[in-house]
C-alpha cells in the first residue's frame, strides 16, 4: 500500500486543482520571509535551499517555526517551551501545530492560518506562505521592540 504523504502524480480535477495552488506560490515572497526569518532566529536557523521544495522541507519539522514564534515574544516567554528536531512524522507536525496555535494566540486570525499537512506535505506551500507575512505584518504592527529586519518586508 502505499502511504499518504507518498501519493505519486494526481491526475484530472486533484492535479489542476494543486497547479493551481502551485503557481499561488510565490518565490519572491519566499526570499523575503527566509530573509526575515534568518535575521529574526539569529544564528538559530541555517539557511533553507532556494526554491519551494526547499523552503517547504527548512520548514517541515517545525523547529524553525517555532524558533520564530518564539523569537517574537520576551526572552523566555516564548509559547513553545521544548523545541527538538526530530525524524518522526508525528513529532514534526507536532511542533508544526504548536507554532499554528501559538501564531493564533499571536493574533493571527484563524482563516490566516494553514493547515498542518499543507507544509507538512506541501499541499499548499502558498498557504504557508501567507500565514508567515501575516506574522511578520503583525510583529511589525506590534512595535514593541521584538520584530527583527526590515519593516518594509511587510504591507502595513
């Protein structure tokens, strides 16, 4: 049998419908939030390879996600208390869900916010995407002193 994350090529309707999602996906976008993500973890985080699948497998275990969330509150009041890389899928997405409902508690709106297999799996990279420039939007929009980088990165 063959497992979830390891559908092979959709066909018909399910293939248009993730080309589509595809071309949502937008590389300029993805320079500017690995750029601000980098400045915002410090040394933290190592530099994702170009492109989506890159940016999608930086992204995949949820240790950057969370060093972000957690970037972006006091030394110690980060909302993520033990973030661990892992090799097992269940921790992975794990720790992705805990940045979403840390990104929510953040103030990001709930209809901003993707789903966990739309990075785990990279169904909708797009989605990813815009949950993070909502977060740094939001970061900026805070002012209180946490945001890291160019405040221009992001549309008021």
């Amino acid at each position: 049998t063959v497992s979830m994350a390891n559908r092979g090529p959709s066909y018909g309707l399910s293939r248009e419908v993730q080309q589509k999602i595809d071309r949502q996906y937008d590389p300029e976008l993805e320079q500017v939030l690995v750029r601000w993500i980098l400045a915002q973890c410090g040394g933290d985080v190592a530099q994702p390879a170009p492109g989506r699948d890159g940016f999608q497998q930086w992204l995949k275990d949820g240790t950057v996600l969370c060093r972000l969330i957690n970037s972006l509150h006091p030394r110690g009041q980060g909302p993520v208390a033990k973030i661990q890389a892992s090799a097992m899928a269940f921790k992975q997405m794990e720790q992705i869900s805990q940045f979403l409902q840390a990104a929510e508690r953040y103030g990001i709106a709930a209809t901003d916010i993707f789903q966990t297999v739309d990075l785990w799996e990279g169904k909708n990279m797009a989605c990813v995407q815009r949950t993070l420039m909502n977060l740094g939007s939001l970061a900026v929009a805070k002012g209180d002193g946490l945001f890291v980088g160019d405040p221009n990165w992001f549309p008021k």
